[in-house]
C-alpha cells in the first residue's frame, strides 16, 4: 500500500543521514559553506546525528531546519537499501543517489493524498488514485532501477491533474476561483490588506512578503517560496498544498493556523 501521509515525513532516526551526506549546498543565508554532492557535512558526526543541531539557525544553517525528504530517506535506507549504511562500500553508497529521486516522488505522493481529501474534486479521484500507486511503485523501485526514473516526466504527468483539483476547490460554492497569482513575483510585497481567499499562488515568489493575519483560506501554495514569509496569525488551515518545508522556513507564532496534516514549527 502506499505510504500514508503520516508516513510521508522524515524519520531522521531511521536514516542513515542521507541529506547531510547525498545533497550538496552553497554558501548562502540558507547554508554557512559549500559542500558538493556525496561528502559528508563538516558537522555529521559518526553516529549519524548532527553536531549542531540544537543551534542550527544561529550557526547558519537555517536551510537544514526547513529540509524535510517527505519520508524518502527512511524509505532508501531501510527498504531500498535494506538497512545497509553508506560506508558499507560503493554499492551502498547508491542510497544517496537514490534520496533526491525518491524525496521528489514522495512529494508528488503528498500533494495526491491530498487530492483524494478534496471532495470537490471527487471526478478527479480515480485518476489520482491510479497517479498515486503509480508514483509509489516508482519511489519503491530497486537500487538498479531508481536512477533511471525519470522523474520530471512523471512530475509533469502529475501537474494537469493537481492544476484541475486546484481550480474546482477554490471555484466551490461561488463559480470561480480567486485572483492569479501564479509565478508572481511578490517578494518583500506587504500584501497585509490583499484578499488572498482561493488565489492561485503556486510558484510565487513570497520571500520575505508580509502576510500577518492573512486569511489564505482555499489558496493553492504548490511551490510557492515561502522563506522569511510573515506569516503570524495568519490563517492556512484550509490552504492547499502546503508543506512542511514551506511553513519552516517562514516566521509564524502560536496565532498562525496550519492545515492539520502539518505539525507547528518549533521556533
């Protein structure tokens, strides 16, 4: 069966740190040095745990708060992988290869859960469903078999699908849906006095924007940038395709409503 969405986040103590060894990052806000694809970060220690992890902002590594693989990196090391580690030799060491592919499969088995929750978009369920089996046969291929997914086809598959459940939920009741602000570029935009009920802002580009008690109610989030987003007291609890990563890289209190899948950040 596929994973269910409680299943589809990070279980850090069931991987053998994939994203600290498999994922390269540049210096920037997000990340305090370049590291390239297949090393080890500077602070992973031998037992697979963080050094830094209790003070990850403070020491520059804010992007590592906000990561989250959906789940992907348990899946790798525990089933794909059959819990063999990375230092185990080159064979093993496929399993940081296989994270990105596998963390990007199981988001698109996030945003199909979803999906099959809308009742609006119930003529979409049959397909959805059939997309999600699809998309979890893909993610629980074998080592060999992984590499050669080609995920951004299978992602582009997906797209029509989510870009039609989005419009008949936030088109529900009233025959249309909000504004589009699809791939907008609002960074640093105040948009404190916007009504952003059922817009379409997936992909925008929200850094930094300020949304404080902002009803996002019913408005499609797929992709949007949410980093350094003010988001206190705003309200997302109905807003669809919201991830964790997103909401961790935002700013929000104890006053912002988040859908009830996501668990409220810690800072």
């Amino acid at each position: 069966m596929p994973p269910t969405r409680a299943e589809l986040v990070a279980d850090c103590g069931s991987c053998h740190a994939l994203c600290c060894v498999g994922l390269p990052f540049s210096r920037s806000a997000d990340f305090g040095y370049d590291k390239p694809a297949g090393e080890p970060c500077r602070h992973l220690r031998r037992d697979d745990r963080c050094g830094i992890h209790d003070r990850l902002p403070q020491r520059g590594f804010p992007g590592c708060v906000a990561y989250d693989c959906f789940g992907a990196g348990q899946r790798v090391s525990q089933v794909t992988y059959g819990g063999r580690h990375w230092r185990d030799g080159p064979a093993a060491r496929g399993q940081l290869a296989a994270l990105p592919v596998v963390h990007q499969l199981h988001e698109v088995l996030w945003y199909l859960d979803e999906v099959l929750a809308f009742p609006a978009a119930a003529p979409l369920h049959a397909e959805a469903r059939a997309l999600l089996e699809e998309t979890d046969r893909l993610a629980g291929l074998g080592p060999e078999d992984l590499p050669r997914v080609d995920v951004a086809g299978h992602r582009t598959r997906v797209g029509p699908l989510l870009r039609a459940a989005s419009r008949m939920v936030r088109a529900e009741g009233r025959g249309r849906a909000g504004r589009d602000l699809a791939g907008r570029d609002l960074a640093g935009r105040d948009l404190r006095r916007q009504d952003l009920r059922r817009a379409d802002l997936r992909g925008a580009l929200l850094l930094g924007a300020r949304l404080e008690g902002v009803d996002l109610g019913l408005a499609d989030l797929l992709g949007a940038d949410l980093r350094g987003a003010d988001l206190r007291g705003a309200d997302l609890a109905d807003a669809l395709f919201v991830t964790r990563p997103q909401v961790a890289a935002a700013r929000t209190d104890a006053r912002t409503r988040l859908p009830a899948a996501l668990a409220a950040p810690t800072r």
